[in-house]
C-alpha cells in the first residue's frame, strides 16, 4: 500500500492547466451524486482525462473508502485488465481463483469512487467487468472516460464536446499553454476559433507559438487547414476509434506538428510510440537510437519533442511520456516505415536486459535501487514480455523469471504467475532459465497459499536444478576446468529453499531444517556468496524457531542480520526482523518483538509490500498485547485487518504465531472489555490505514 495519503484512496495531482469546464464539471458531479457509472465521452485530446480527474478530485471527501484512479491506457489487450486494476485500487491480490473474485471481494463493502480512464480499446472487456463489479459492490461508483460508450445497464453517458472556440475558455486555455497575455482579439483569437476549441489541438499551437510567435502559427494554421481536405498533410488512413469524420481538426493539428518537426523529430516520434509507460532518456537511447539517431542527435531531438508539447517535460525522475493520442500517431508512422516490429523487438531486449540486471544486483547494495527500478518501469516490462512470448517464448521465459520475484514481493502474484505459468508453457528452453523460472513460480504459489500447486513445483525445480547443474559441470569437466564441482550450485539452493519455505508455511519445522540444512552442508561458501545461499540460511532460522531452538535460531538471525546490512540487503533483513520479533514473542520479551516488529514495518513500508506490513502488524499486535497494552494492540490489530483485506486473504502467517496471536489478544480483550477493543479495533479498521500504520511505528510515548 501506499506510503503516505491525506486522505483514503489514491488520484493523480491534478494538471495545472485545468480550464474552464465549469457547466461539465457541475453536469458530471450531478451524475455521480445520481448514478453509479458515469462515462465521460469525447474525441481524443478534447479534455476527458482532465475532466475526470477535477471531478474526481472534488467529489472524493464523499466516498469514505475513497476515490482510486487506473490508468487502461497502458495496456495493449484485455488479460491484465483485472491485475490493473486490483493495483490501482491497493490490492496486493494474494488470492488463487479468478482474478475479478478477489477484486469483487475488496470492493464488497466498500463506499468508493472508482475511475477508469481510456476504456475505448478495452471497451466491452471494461463493461463486463464493471458491470460484474457493480454487481457485487452496491457501494461503488464508476466514473469512466472513453471514446464511445461501455454499453453498461444504467449507464450515464456524458458527452465532452471542445471548449467554445470564441470563448473566453479556449483562448484561457492557449494563454496559459503559451505562457502569453494574448488579447482576444488578433491571432490568438483566430488560432482558437481554426482550431475548434479542442484542447489537445491548442496546446500544439501553444507550443510552435513559443518557437514561432502568434501570427506565424495562425498563417500556417490558415493555409493548411483552408486546403482541400486531401491536400492538408500526408496522414495516413486512421481508424475511427482514433479520427471520427466530425474531428478531422485533431488530426490536422497533430499532422501539423509532424510537419513542423525536424526529420530526426518525426522518426523519434515514431519510435517512442512503442513505449506503453513513462520513459527515461537512457530507455529512449537504447531503444529508439539506430541509423540518423545516435547518442548525439537522439538528445536534441527529444529535447525539441519536449519543446513541441509532442512529448512531456520531464517528471521528478527524468521520466517522460506521451499522451495516447499522440502516441497512436505515431504508431501509425512507424508502421509506415516498416519498422514496427524491429522496435518492439529492440523494445523487448532492452527491458528484458533491465531484468536481467535487476536479478543480477539483487543481492546487494542496490537490491532497493533496482527493487524500485522494475517497478517504475513495471508497464514496459509487462509490454516486452508480451512481446517475446509471441516472439521468443524462451527469452520471454528469461525475462519472467528474472523479474517474478521482484513483482511476488510488489504483491503483483497474479502478474507474477500468469507471466511464469504462460512461458513455462510456451517454452522449451531447458537448464538454468527453467530452473530460475520454477523457483519463482514456487515462492508465487506459497504466497498465494497453494500449497499442493506448490508441492508439484517445488519438485519440478529441484529436478531442473540438479540437470541443469550437472549438465554445466559436465560441460566444465570436458573443458579440463577444476574437479570437484559436483557440489549444489546456486540452483539447488534456491530449489531447497523453495521447499523449506513450503515446509515452513505447512507447519514442518523438521522437514524446513533437513532439506535446506543438507544442501548448506554440501554447498561451499558463506551465506554472503549469494542470494540464493542467504535465502537458505534464512529458511535455516525460521526453521529452529519452529523447532523451538531459540538461542540458536536468535544467535544465527542476528550474525545474518549483521551481514544484510553491511550489503545493504533489504528483503532478507525485513524477514530477519520478523523471526526476530517471533522470537522474543517465544522467549517472553515483548519489548524486543516490537522493536523488532517495527523494524520490519519500516522494511516492507519501504518495499511496498501489503503483505509483509500486515504480518508485522500482526507480530506487533501480538508484542503489544503480551505486555499487556490493550488499547494499542487492538489499534494495532485493526490497522492490521486492513492491510490484510487489500491482500485480499484472511489472517495468516507461521503456525505458531497465529497461537500467541489468539492467546494474548483473548487475555487484552478481558482486560479492557469486549466493546472497549472493538471500538478501537473498529475504529483502526475503517481509518486509513497508512495513519494506522504511522501510529504502530511511532512507538511508546508517543501519541
């Protein structure tokens, strides 16, 4: 879940340039207030996102689950509509079965305003699943924008049409694009009225006034849109969705951008419609560079993109991107020039040498910089493997496996396991990529609490590891390499770990300690050696807590935790931090659980991970009760509550705290009164849950 909100719920800040709109704004608000679909639709470029958001934004504090925001713009079909979604509304779905079930079950009993934005690719696949979530939510609304209609029952349809293009509203629009006090009368005026008021249209105007000045803009304007429709610009054939007959403005007014922008411009233009997310500078080098666009050109004709208003400025990360309109042209283009499919395909290795990288670094000091990295970039990843599985199953294997891992501990396991289970299926690459594949499948099923699914995988990897293994050391023998390497490599590790974790979670300390213990003994090296040697020393500690070896499980948590900083190690150290709190719940010293359990509660707060917040809020709960703080443990425990329904799952974890959980919340319980914890219990439950969060991290002493 998100870090930090005022209020519940999460919308995009609003675009500075918001103009006008005041009759629409009050029509959309009235219809929200009246129905529970409310569709924007319009043009492209003519203000619907925009619209939506303000709308949104001010119809939020109704909603006391809050306003959530998801962006369909970004994808390309129909199969990650659900797992969108379910992110943008913060469940972290650890559910199996269907996807919408779980999305169905989070928004059951909740008031909230949910917006969809760009439907019109997705448009029946939208209405399906709004009308499915309509029906099982009586307390939500849908405000939708889109280029036509859901097509839903009890759909209220709003039509944008342009500003007026004699008002005061367009030239408002222009004035603040152009960063200009035009009068109304002159160029200015003229430009708006050519331009029919269409928002996009202006701010493309907008920004060759910058370059060119009013009265060069309005005279170019004059003589390209004056001509026989034919004779305006060499623009191709677009479908309807994009270019309907009454808007052919639009499209006159993107082709004049085109026109106006250098060649390099144009094919760069063309080449960055492949990106479906934001991208950096690096990204667009990487991808879109070849031919007339080097290291050295590619810089400047991005920069003058930016100055065209054809791509954003720049966000705080040096991320830019297109909007879809814009974008669509110029996939339109780069299909004209026959180079589609050697982009996607540059596309695709790129990303999929991102993910590489990111495995590659895991372990070390810049696990949370790559961490962070393949979840900014999350959109493109998720392009390139659809790409490659259409394209090369087996790099599309690669690539998956590489970054599962990263997306499970997201709490993206439904992205995670279609990505794996969909190569697995399709490729035929054996050894190490199979291996690394189904480990990651694995750790995704035990997460979502398939333990037989598991038990199968957790086997298929083992056997995997030890061919793909013994096939390399066969292959070091013949190459007169060093003998003796015949011990369990990286792959067997993890393929014990992986079953020592099943074990773990299925109540079998004994089993957790024999499988990774024997292959630790086999291995050489130290738990600093990799990551796959950490992770079993890990399932090493949980498993004698299990078997209620205190001091030395304690004693082995803190040399490891010592050795997670030093690497600046993040993921393991949070788990750390957890065994160590559950020990000192064992051990009888409920102050040290809870510094502890903070600990881990700033370690997973700062990977983002839904479903590590709520077993720390649970160990903590379970510390606060044991020293008999009644009131902060069932504040605790509803904050809790919260973050465990936006992984959609009941309370869960490690057999044994489940018990000490039950054991000293019954003992607070008598010791405040039923109604007393409820109260508070009640009262953390329905708040938001990152102020819950930020209470239980403050500690004693303080409010």
């Amino acid at each position: 879940m998100r870090d930090t909100a005022s209020v519940r719920g999460h919308l995009p800040d609003e675009n500075p340039g918001f103009v006008g709109r005041r009759t629409e704004l009050e029509r959309v608000s009235a219809a929200l207030a009246e129905h529970r679909l409310v569709t924007v639709t319009g043009v492209g470029g003519v203000g619907k996102t925009r619209l939506a958001l303000r709308a949104a934004h001010r119809a939020a504090e109704g909603y006391p689950d809050g306003a959530w925001w998801a962006d369909l713009g970004q994808l390309d079909g129909e199969r990650l509509l659900v797992a969108l979604v379910a992110d943008s509304v913060d469940l972290a779905d650890h559910t199996p079965g269907t996807a919408a079930t779980g999305l169905c079950r989070r928004l059951a009993a909740d008031r909230l305003l949910l917006v969809l934005d760009s439907c019109e690719h997705l448009a029946e696949p939208c209405a399906r699943l709004v009308a499915e979530l309509l029906a099982a939510a009586p307390g939500l609304t849908v405000l939708a924008t889109s280029r036509r209609p859901l097509g839903v029952a009890d759909e209220q349809t709003i039509a944008l049409d342009p500003l007026p293009p004699a008002g005061p509203d367009a030239l408002a629009l222009l004035r603040r694009a152009a960063g200009e006090d035009f009068p109304a009368a002159g160029p200015a005026g003229e430009i708006c009225v050519r331009l029919e008021g269409i928002p996009l249209a202006l701010e493309l105007a907008a920004a060759q006034i910058r370059l060119q000045g009013a009265e060069a803009v309005r005279d170019q304007l004059g003589s390209r849109l004056d001509a026989a429709p034919g004779a305006r610009f060499d623009l191709l054939a677009h479908t309807e969705r994009v270019w309907p007959s009454r808007h052919q403005t639009l499209r006159a007014a993107i082709g004049w951008s085109h026109e106006l922008s250098t060649p390099l411009e144009r094919l760069l233009w063309a080449r960055l419609s492949v990106f479906r997310g934001p991208f950096d500078l690096a990204s667009a080098t990487a991808v879109c560079g070849g031919g007339p666009l080097d290291r050295a050109t590619l810089p400047g004709a991005l920069d003058g993109l930016v100055r065209s208003s054809v791509v954003r400025p720049p966000d705080a990360a040096g991320r830019h991107r297109m909007l879809d309109t814009i974008r669509e042209y110029g996939a339109t283009w780069l299909d004209r020039t026959g180079e589609a499919g050697a982009v996607a395909d540059r596309h695709a290795a790129h990303f999929r040498g991102l993910a590489r990288r990111a495995e590659t670094e895991w372990h070390g000091a810049r696990q949370l910089r790559w961490y962070r990295t393949v979840d900014a970039h999350h959109t493109d990843l998720r392009t390139a493997l659809d790409r490659l599985l259409r394209t090369d199953p087996d790099a599309a294997l690669d690539l998956v496996g590489s970054v599962a891992f990263a997306w499970s501990c997201r709490g993206r396991l439904r992205e995670a396991r279609d990505g794996l289970e969909h190569a697995l299926l399709l490729s035929e690459a054996r050894g190490r990529v199979r291996a690394r594949a189904l480990w990651a499948l694995g750790v995704t099923l035990v997460l979502q609490g398939e333990s037989g699914p598991a038990q199968d995988v957790s086997e298929r990897c083992a056997r995997e590891a030890r061919h793909a293994e013994h096939a390399e050391h066969a292959g070091s023998t013949e190459r007169g390499e060093a003998a003796g390497r015949d011990r369990p490599g990286d792959l067997t590790l993890d393929a014990a770990a992986l079953a020592g974790l099943l074990a773990l979670t299925t109540g079998r300390p004994t089993a957790a300690h024999v499988v990774v213990g024997h292959v630790l003994d086999a291995a050489r090296g130290g738990p600093a050696d990799s990551a796959a040697r950490l992770r079993c020393h890990l399932v090493r500690v949980f498993a004698l807590t299990g078997l209620g070896r205190l001091a030395e499980a304690r004693e082995r948590a803190l040399r490891l935790r010592a050795l997670c900083e030093e690497l600046d190690e993040h993921w393991t150290r949070t788990a750390l931090e957890y065994q160590l709190a559950l020990t000192g719940l064992l051990e009888g010293d409920p102050a040290a659980a809870s510094g502890h359990a903070r600990a881990m509660l700033e370690g997973t707060r700062r990977l983002g991970a839904s479903l590590g917040v709520a077993l720390g809020l649970d160990v903590l709960a379970t510390a606060l009760a044991a020293a008999g703080e009644g009131e902060r443990a069932a504040d605790v425990s509803g904050t809790g509550e919260a973050y465990w329904r936006s992984t959609g799952q009941p309370r869960r974890g490690l057999p044994g705290l489940r018990a000490l959980h039950e054991k000293y919340t019954d003992t607070v319980r008598a010791s405040i009164g039923e109604p007393a914890y409820e109260e508070i219990f009640l009262r953390a439950l329905t708040g938001l849950p990152q102020d819950g969060l930020d209470r239980a991290l403050r500690g004693p002493g303080h409010a």
